[in-house]
C-alpha cells in the first residue's frame, strides 16, 4: 500500500471530527439523554426465537439485464464506483437475483428460520416514473419461496444504494438531500408493499441510515461523497427520519398487522478517560449511533441492533486505526473483536426505548473457521447473558448469507456463511455455517 493511501483517510478522519466537534462543542455537561415518547406501540407475542441471516442487494444480486436493455439501471454506488470513490462491483455480484434458488437451498441447510434481503429501488426504477413491474413480481416470489420453504421473509426497502436518477453530478441535492426524493420514495414503498404484503409480515425501511449519512455527508468516503458538511448532514437525517416514518405509515396502511424494525449500526463506543477527557467524543459517537433512531423510535416495533466491533471513543484511535487481521483480536478490516460489547450495546437499548430488540447483523470478516466458529459462539453467550438481565431479544442474524461485495472495500472481506465458487455459482459452506446449523438445531430456544 502506497504512503499516500495510508495518509488520506487519516488527514479525512481528522478533518471530519473537527467539522463534528466545532458546532456546538458536545461535552459532558451535555448529557445525551435518551428520547421521549419512544414507547412500544403494542405488545408483541412470543414467538419461536428468530434464527436468521441476511443479505443486501446490491452487495448480491446481478443486474439481470444486458448493458442497453429496457431494464437495465445504475444506482448511486454505481456511479460512485465510476468516479473513482470505490472498487468497481460489476454486474454480476453473486448471481442472487437470477439464481435465487441457489440461496434458499443455502439457507435450508442452514435451518434458519427467518430470512432477510432487500428489494433495489433502482431495479424497480430504473429511470423516474417507469416501473419494471416484472422485478416487482419477481421480489414477491422471492418471498413467497422463502416462506414456502418454512421461513419468515423480512423485507429491507432501503439497503444503502438510490437509482441514480436521484444521483445527479451536482451532489450537494443527491440521494436524500435531492428535491424529487421524499415524494418518490412514497410511491416507492407503497408499490414495493403492495407487491409483497400477501407473503411479507415484517418490513426494514431503512438499514443503517446512521452508518450511511456519516459516511456520505461527513467522511467523504460513501456516496455522494462529501467531507465535513454538518449542515448538510443534519438535514439529510432530518429527511432520512421522514422518509423512515412515511415508510411505516406506508406499511401499516397496506397491512395492518405488520411490524417495523429500524436498523442501525450501533458499535460500542469506550470512554477514554485521558485521551478525551471531557467526554466529547464519546458523546459525539453516541449521537452517531443514536440520533436518527430517537426521530423514529415511536414508530418501531422492533430495533434491529447491527454489531460488529468495539472501539475507544477518542481522536488518536480513530486517526491510527488498525488494518488488517494483524492477530486473533481483530478482523481483515481490522475491527476489535470484543463480544462483550454486544451485551453493553444490548443493555444500553433496553434501557433507552424498552422494545424488543433483534440483534440484525453480527458477523466477522475472516479466511479462518475456527476463528468465525468462536467469534459466533462468544457472541452468541453475551446476548444470552443480556438476556438474562432483561434485555427482551428476539432474534440473532449472522452477516452475511455468502461472501459478496463489501462497498469500499470491494471484494475484501469475508463474511459469508458459504463461500462463493465463481465457476459454478455455488454457495460452498464455511465451518461456521455447519456450527451455526447444528447449533440452531440444538438449541431451538437460547
């Protein structure tokens, strides 16, 4: 890796913090309280324990088109990927759009008993106002596969990526900040439900808003790609958080016994008691984690807890950050692997909106069986031991189905239960998959 490389994302990083941490001055005399009127709409029932997993696609499905077909289409991350901001995904991915099957035959020898994935807008819409009503089609199918096969379908109406339509060159009005968003994505998600709603019972508007606005309005490295815009950011999570409620408006119309679940990216942020000693920064990442979701709290029935890593809250660890998979404690992106802060990060939900909570993505980057099996395992006893002390989950869903495209790291990264053959398209299980098959079949209820 040349120095240069090295030297950008620190010099961003820096540079965002500081963009963050001038306006207002978070400190620890700001305490960050945790919202009012987030209440549970309606007590949900037990239910078998949801043994799951996920996939996203953009990160799956080919594009299913040839290049000058009626049909074909770009996203944003496709124009992203063309200007230079990351590693080009192709048109293929991992064939999930076309080769369905090969999926759903991975996810019966998974024994789960709930299924995740997404449905690209883009796909649905490939210019403003024409609508591919065969993809439409084709998505409810998906779902009715699923449960055909004995699982529950979860739908994810907004996995990251916009149809570039909405992604012009002028990117101070792209993606949630363009005028035509929020009155197209109205009739985005009505369509998409009215499509899906006999075979789907619970809808995702939005998977991790959190992750992606910070990425895209402050770090400069997620589409549309601008660094250290507070102002903008600010109002394009404002937009986000009425996109999010008009989904769920949306969806209870069309069916009245859906249930919502809002998913964010929630790491576990450690206090660095010298290294920021007035608390601001890690105030300042708690509001990353937690403001979006407190606009919309009260319209949730579940939280769906994506969890990944622990990390020190301080300006030092976040310009010096490990990469790679420099030994058994991190991972190939070099993410912390700390189970322990799953169970922090559970308990600190609990006690901030009372809901029932589904942990919605944990996973681990990593080329080694034995170090996934473990890392599964460990997690796995710290949401049991939230549990314990009255944490109300719900379901557990390893990231991802099969090793696919990881956005700016491109191919890097595996996370997949199954490997991913190229030649055949095959789903090949990993030694994780085979424990996380035994495991669930054992233990039904954890």
């Amino acid at each position: 890796m040349h120095q240069a490389t090295i030297l950008r994302p620190r010099i961003l990083a820096l540079l965002s913090l500081a963009a963050l941490l001038l306006p207002g001055c978070i400190s620890a005399k700001r305490a960050y309280a945790p919202p009012k009127g987030a209440l549970v709409l309606k007590p949900l029932s037990k239910e078998p324990f949801w043994w799951g997993t996920s996939t996203a696609p953009f990160q799956n499905e080919d594009k299913g088109y040839a290049p000058g077909s009626k049909w074909y289409f770009k996203t944003d991350w496709d124009r992203y990927a063309e200007e230079g901001g990351a590693p080009p995904r192709g048109d293929h991915a991992v064939f999930s759009w076309s080769e369905f099957d090969k999926d759903l035959a991975a996810l019966k020898l998974l024994g789960v008993n709930h299924f995740r994935f997404g449905v690209e807008w883009a796909r649905i819409e490939p210019r403003k106002g024409e609508i591919n009503e065969e993809a439409l089609r084709q998505y409810a199918g998906m779902a009715r596969k699923v449960r055909e096969a004995g699982m529950e379908p979860i739908v994810t109406l907004w996995h990251f990526t916009f149809p570039d339509w909405l992604y012009p060159k002028d990117k101070s009005k792209a993606n949630f900040l363009n005028p035509d968003v929020r009155a197209a994505w109205q009739a985005h998600v009505r369509r998409v439900v009215k499509a899906t709603k006999s075979q789907v019972r619970i809808y995702v508007p939005q998977n991790e808003p959190n992750g992606a606005l910070q990425l895209g309005w402050i770090a400069a490295h997620w589409p549309p790609g601008l660094l250290a815009r507070p102002g903008s950011y600010k109002k394009a999570m404002h937009v986000s958080a009425d996109m999010f409620r008009d989904a769920a408006s949306i969806v209870r119309e069309e069916r009245h016994d859906a249930l919502i679940m809002g998913i964010y990216s929630l790491p576990h942020w450690k206090k660095a008691k010298y290294l920021d000693p007035s608390r601001s920064m890690y105030n300042l990442m708690m509001h990353q984690n937690y403001d979006q979701l407190d606009m919309v709290a009260d319209t949730c029935d579940l939280i769906g807890v994506n969890y990944y890593y622990s990390q020190q809250a301080s300006a030092i660890r976040f310009i010096f950050r490990p990469s790679g998979e420099r030994n058994s404690g991190y991972t190939q992106l070099g993410w912390e692997i700390a189970p322990t802060g799953l169970y922090h990060v559970l308990m600190d939900v609990t006690a901030r909106y009372h809901k029932p909570i589904v942990i919605s993505e944990n996973g681990i980057g990593t080329q080694s069986g034995q170090k996934s099996i473990r890392y599964f395992r460990e997690h796995v006893a710290q949401m049991r031991r939230a549990m314990n002390d009255g944490a109300d989950v719900r379901g557990y869903f390893p990231w991802t189905l099969v090793d696919n495209y990881e956005w700016t790291e491109g191919w890097h990264g595996q996370f997949g239960l199954f490997a991913f053959e190229k030649k055949t398209h095959n789903r090949i299980p990993s030694p994780s998959a085979l424990w996380y098959a035994n495991f669930i079949k054992a233990y039904p209820e954890p």
